[in-house]
C-alpha cells in the first residue's frame, strides 16, 4: 500500500488471532491461536462482527481477526506499535480499513494494528453467573493484545513499546485495561479519545436484563440463564446482530446498551474484578503515560433526534423523570429534585420546543452527561492516582468534513468521533485527506502528536518536528488542570467546562 504522503507499506489483513466464537464457543472466552500449522492468506481483509449494517456489506461470526499495518519487517529497528480499539457502543463498527484506514498514520515510523473484537450480546451477554460472567468482547481484546507480544516483532514492531488508543466505546476499553488484571505488561503507553466507564453509575455486577431482552426479541425462554444460552446458541447469528433496535427504549437511546461488568469469581480469568473508580482511588492499576480527551460539542446532534420529532419531544417534556436517565446515561434511580436541578441548569425548565435555542441546551447536555463529564472525572481522578503523567486535551477544530453535519452538509462544531478523521483513512464516509491545506496540517500534527508519544511517552516535540513546533503540553495536575486544546493552532488553557461538570459532580459524587 501507499501512504498519503506516498511511502510504501505493507499491510497483513485478516489474520485470526482466536479460534471462531460459533457453535459451542459462542458466549465463550476467546480461546488463543498459538500456531498456525500452515501459510496464513493475510491478502484480503476479514468480515466485521455481527451488527446491524447494510446489505452486503461482509459480516461473519468468525470475526476474530487482527489487521497489521507496517514499513518494513525486516529491519533490524523495532517500531512503536499502535493497537487501535475501535469506536461504536459495543455494538457497531470494526478495526476493517474502512473504519479504521492506516494510510495517515503510516506516514510515521510506526507498525498499526487494528481488531475486531465481539459486539453486543455475542460480546458481552452476562447473566451473573458461571454461565456467562462477561465482558467477553473485552477478553478478546486481550487476546489481540497477546497475540501481538507473541508476534509483532516479526511485523518489524517492538513488543515492549506498545500504545493502545481507542475512540468512544474504544476509550472506555482503553481505561479498563489499565485496570484489568488480564492485561498487565501488554502496553505501555494509552490514549482515551470521547469515553470513560467512570461517570455518575458504578459499574454492573451483571447485565441479566439484556440477556432476558435478548431472549425475547429471539423467541427463547426467560425462566433461567441456562434455558437463555442454550437457545440463544442455536439462533442464527445474524438474528442476534441485527436485533439492536429492539434494545432502544426511547428514540435511539440510551447511546450505550451493553457495559463492562464486574465479575463476580467463579474461577474464571476475570476482566474487572471491582469497580474502576475503586480501582483508580486505591491504585491498583498498571498505569502508563496517559492521554485523554473530549471533541468540543461530542453528542450534540443527539438533540435533533428528539426536538425534530413530536412524539419524542411531548414525551420528554411531559416525562422527564423517567426519559431523562435513559437518554443522559444516568442512574435510573435518581431522583426528582436531581432532575429538576439538572433541566433548570440546562434546559433553564423550558419545555424543549423544535427550535435553535432548544436544539442548543439539549445538545449540551446529551455531550456532558454522555461524554464530558465522564472523561473529565476520569482525567482528574488518574491524575490524582496515577504515577505516570496524564495529558488532556480539548479537540475544537472544525474542518471541512464531519460525522454530523446541519441538513446543508455543514459540519456544526467538533463532534463526537471527529478528531478520528485527521488519525485515520474512513473511506465508509469521507474522502481522503491530501497534503494540503488545514485539514492536511492537522492531520500531519494528529499523527505527529501519536507517533511522538507512542516513541517516548510524551507527545511534546523531540528535535525537529516542524508540525508540532511551538507545542509546550504540560501533563494535568490536581492543582494546575490544564489542557491543550486543539484547533487551527495549539493553546494551553486550563479548567475544561468545569463550570457546568461541576455540577454533575455535585449531583453524581464519587
């Protein structure tokens, strides 16, 4: 292959990295593909786990498989190594080059690695018990990550200088695995774009009513977690993938559905074993130099869904009590007087009506509860607890493409996912980037920002880096939380929206 800037690279595509979840290894642990007894066709590239998605596109549940992207696996320098977990609620998406395209950041002296792991019930059915304990999708990840100690030296990549980096769903992961004691010594470095599991709800023990949700949507019985898997095993898996919708209880909501677990021990290899904020607070993690960031206006568009849609809107304003948990991924037990604070500080307790000022406040508080607040508490809890440096940025540029654009096509402001399309080729949606203009600069400062801290566990400039001159990033601290936010140039600011998460932090405290 060809980078944008025109170096040549090789790229190995749907390698399996664990044996196929089916038959009796469906809503099992991955189980790890040591050997391979013949030659591997890593020529084209491997189907993407059941999701719902558009007709032909190539899903399979033989999905476990491992995309390596690297300049030459013959030199005698190892390259820093990026796993990139992808985005998309545990339920969508996949590390396919679609979504996850290497022509960007292999423009830098570095080896990509991308994966698919399990997506929705087939990834993290969890009934609380020996069954299914849970967090099967993240396990895999775990085999990804092994698999790459095992093998990425031969790719040209050096085991011991591995960065995991994640968007969204793929943050989430990448903070749990610094927590997870199946993941010690498989990274080094970590990168959280949009998403953190520490926000206003401490983690379930089990997700028992999405396994029952499952059953009923697949025609299987409820009456125990054994008559549940032993049907839903003889489903076919592409009944179970694209079943999503029956999950959404309003509108498209609640964003996320399936969640990381703590699991309760049953002799299993577990994932989580207590509550991650227990687990920041106390210091048992395996911490590493640590970025993490929000877009500026993250899920803003979330709004439009609901005041374009009179049914949704006369219902949220009319229920508030009950729709406001769903939608802003919050407790479900909170209160009526929390409500009330939170729709008086947001919603100034105006009914939402289908106009700008609504569709304004709305937004807002779809991207602090759901994103901000989350990442925020997060950034201040690791840089309180955490050994190694945190360094926050804030991304706010607004280029000439976006995931949410207004019914003229026109990007809005920096949007959940959107610092992706400067990191990464995503030819499922928009057009490459050349090597010009300010969409081309920032992509060469994205991937400058990476590549450097993924070398050195710093992402500030080291000799002549001429796109990240003038960079100074200093790491947060409890006293001095600065961020770097970054649009057409770099600035250090510092107190990232803590006017309004502040508040969230009074109503939800640790």
């Amino acid at each position: 292959m060809q980078s944008r800037r025109g170096r040549a690279f090789e790229a190995y595509r749907g390698i399996r990295y664990a044996q196929p979840p089916v038959g009796h290894l469906r809503f099992q642990p991955p189980v790890p593909i040591l050997t391979y007894p013949e030659e591997v066709d890593a020529s084209v590239e491997g189907p993407a786990c059941p999701m719902p998605a558009s007709a032909g596109y190539y899903l399979d549940e033989d999905c476990l498989r491992i995309n390596v992207y690297t300049h030459n696996r013959n030199s005698s320098t190892l390259m820093p190594v990026i796993f990139y977990i992808h985005a998309g609620g545990f339920y969508s998406m996949s590390g396919r080059s679609d979504l996850a395209g290497p022509h960007y950041l292999l423009d830098r002296d570095l080896v990509l690695v991308t994966i698919n792991y399990r997506l929705g019930s087939l990834g993290f059915l969890s009934t609380g018990d020996a069954l299914a304990p849970g967090n099967n999708g993240l396990k895999d990840q775990v085999a990804g990550l092994r698999w790459v100690q095992r093998n990425i030296a031969a790719f040209g990549g050096d085991p011991d200088l591995v960065t995991i980096a994640g968007c969204s769903a793929g943050s989430v992961s990448v903070l749990l695995h610094q927590l997870s004691p199946m993941s010690k010594g498989l990274f080094h470095r970590a990168i959280s774009m949009s998403g953190s599991p520490v926000g206003s709800m401490r983690s379930p023990r089990h997700l028992m009513h999405l396994a029952v949700r499952q059953a009923e949507l697949s025609n299987c019985p409820t009456n125990s977690s054994k008559a549940i898997i032993d049907c839903l095993k003889t489903k076919p898996w592409r009944d179970l993938g694209y079943s999503l919708r029956g999950f959404y209880e309003f509108g498209y909501n609640p964003v996320r559905i399936w969640n990381p677990v703590v699991e309760p021990d049953f002799g299993q290899e577990r994932f989580l074993t207590e509550d991650p904020r227990d687990s920041i607070r106390s210091g048992r993690m395996h911490p590493v130099p640590y970025i993490i960031s929000q877009t500026r206006k993250e899920f803003f568009w979330m709004a439009f869904n609901i005041i374009k849609n009179d049914t949704l809107r006369t219902k949220m304003n009319k229920e508030w009590d009950k729709v406001a948990p769903i939608s802003f991924q919050l407790p479900r037990n909170s209160s009526t007087e929390t409500l009330a604070v939170l729709r008086e500080a947001y919603l100034h307790d105006q009914p939402l009506e289908n106009d700008t000022a609504s569709a304004e406040r709305l937004g807002q508080l779809y991207g602090d509860a759901i994103v901000a607040f989350p990442v925020h508490r997060t950034a201040n809890l690791m840089c309180r607890h955490s050994p190694q440096p945190v360094f926050y940025y804030e991304f706010a540029y607004t280029g000439a493409h976006s995931h949410y654009v207004d019914p003229d096509g026109l990007p809005r402001g920096a949007a959940h996912h959107d610092d992706l399309i400067y990191l990464f080729s995503l030819s499922y949606r928009f057009p490459a980037i050349g090597t010009e203009g300010l969409d081309a600069r920032l992509v060469d400062r994205m991937t400058g920002i990476w590549y450097t801290f993924a070398k050195h566990g710093d992402p500030n400039p080291r000799g002549l880096q001429p796109e990240l001159e003038g960079l100074v990033w200093p790491p947060m601290t409890p006293k001095n939380r600065s961020y770097l936010e970054i649009n057409t140039e770099f600035t250090i600011k510092t107190n990232l929206k803590e006017q309004r998460l502040g508040l969230l932090e009074m109503l939800y405290p640790v």
